[in-house]
C-alpha cells in the first residue's frame, strides 16, 4: 500500500491525475473504475484540462462507475434531466468535456426494471472488458467504498444496498438540499459494486480529503480489517493501492505519520 499526504486539496487533485495518466500512458485502452461525490471534482477537472491540452487521450479508454441512486438514472442518448443522478453528475464533471466515447462508458442504470439482472450484467461486463485496470475511490465518513455500508461482506458483489442514515445525511447535505429536494424525497437504495469485485482491480485509488474523513481514514489505513468499515478491505487488496490524502484528511493517522515524518527529518 502506497500512502501520499499532499499538502492540500488541489495537490491531492494533481496527484490523483498523475496516476490517472500514468495508467492511460502506459495502456490507452486501460479500464477506469471511476467514482462520484465531492472528493474526484478536482481530480476530474484536472483531467479535462490535460485532455483539453492533449496531455492525454480518452479515446480508447473504457470507464465502470461504482454506483447510482435506484429510481433515478438518465438516458444517455437525450439532454440530460435536472436530476441527482450520478450518471449526470459524470457527464456534467468528466465525459461530456473530454475525448471519450460514448460506447465505452458504462454507468449503472438506477431504474433498471430487473436490478438484480442488472447488477449480475455489469458484473459481467467487467469481466468481458478483462477487469478494472484502475479504480478511482472516495471513502464516506462512514468509511465506505461505493456505497458499502457498515456491515457489508467484504466478498460482496455487485448488489443494491440500502444507504446508511450518515450517507443519507451526508448526500442529503451536499447534493440534494441544494436543489430544492426534501430529504425524505432522496433514494434510500443504491446500486453498488460490492467489496469483492473492488478488491479485483489491478490498481485501487482511494482519495480522501477534509478533516471529516480523518476518522474513517485512520480506521481504514490503520485499523482491523473490519465490514464496520469497509475501506479497510483494501489492506488485503491483492494488487496496487495508492491512498492520497490531503493533510486534513490524513491528520488522525498516527504510525504511518511518524513513518513520515520520520522519513522526512
Ligand atoms: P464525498 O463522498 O466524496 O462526497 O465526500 C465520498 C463517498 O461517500 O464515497
């Protein structure tokens, strides 16, 4: 596990893009696990500045979103609803400012008519694209992944899950006050790709920035691997993790800051 504290937030942003880029380099044809709320914007706005500048090319890559609210989700092929999908929270952040294609994005369906048959589909297709070569993370206060609450399996699949009130709450604040919804108004369910299927990308990316993921983020880097707090599946990831943090988010690690500052002096 490679741990990186960045000073602050837009250093996070550059660094996360770094490793975004590096992968797409190194395969243009890579598979992106991506992932939605408020920790990648920065992350994304730095990419479409490298791809407005021809730093890098999305042309070939393919992209799996970990999640979506059940009841909402847009047509892709038509102008784009007012809604909290996260569906259209990627088009407005990412997909409709850089080269991709529309063919290979994929993004959960939350009004699926069979959502089971849904879930077990991407599952699938993911499979058939030979895996996710990098999954892009945020970690709720909660200390999820996607939306795996508290006490989900760490073997899990992709599933729909019901969201934990402190999600609720914390979604509720961030993206659905401000467009005039009433809370009891918000989906309770989520489509989530599970723990599982995390674990199986070659190269995981958590992100976490602010003082109010520094709990969850000392609990998931240092704690017990625990489904109370299903970040810290990663410390059995088979493959790359690369953790980066900004140093609010970092500030209740404790060995692993020593290891630093000690690295440092
Ligand atoms: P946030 O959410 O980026 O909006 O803080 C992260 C998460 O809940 O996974």
């Amino acid at each position: 596990m490679e741990l990186i504290i960045t000073s602050d937030y837009a250093s996070m942003n550059r660094k996360a893009a770094d490793t975004i880029s590096a992968t797409i380099k190194e395969k243009p044809n890579c598979v992106l696990g991506l992932a939605t709320g408020s920790t990648p914007v920065g992350t994304y706005k730095e990419l479409v500045k490298r791809n407005q500048q021809h730093q890098i090319d999305f042309s070939q890559v393919i992209t799996f979103n970990l999640d979506e609210y059940i009841g909402i989700g847009i047509d892709l092929s038509k102008p784009y609803s007012q809604d909290q999908s996260y569906a259209r929270f990627m088009h407005e952040q990412l997909f409709s400012h850089i080269n991709i294609k529309r063919e290979n994005i994929h993004m959960p369906d939350g009004t699926a008519e069979n959502l089971e048959k849904h879930c077990s589909d991407y599952e699938q297709k993911i499979k058939q694209m030979k895996g996710i070569d990098l999954q892009l993370l945020g970690i709720g206060a909660n200390g999820h992944i996607a939306f795996n609450e508290p006490g989900s399996s760490l073997a899990s699949r992709t599933r729909i899950q019901p969201l934990d009130p402190k999600t609720l709450n914390d979604n509720y604040e961030k993206f659905y006050k401000k467009a005039g919804i009433k809370k009891e108004d918000m989906p309770h369910y989520a489509f989530t790709m599970g723990v599982g299927t995390i674990l199986e990308s070659r190269h995981a990316l958590l992100l976490g920035s602010g003082k109010n993921k520094a709990k969850a983020v000392a609990e998931a880097i240092e704690g017990p691997v625990t489904s109370k707090i299903t970040a810290s599946a990663l410390q059995l990831h088979p493959g790359q993790v690369t953790i980066i943090l900004d140093q609010p988010a970092a500030s209740e690690l404790t060995w692993s800051l020593k290891l630093v500052r000690e690295n440092l002096a």
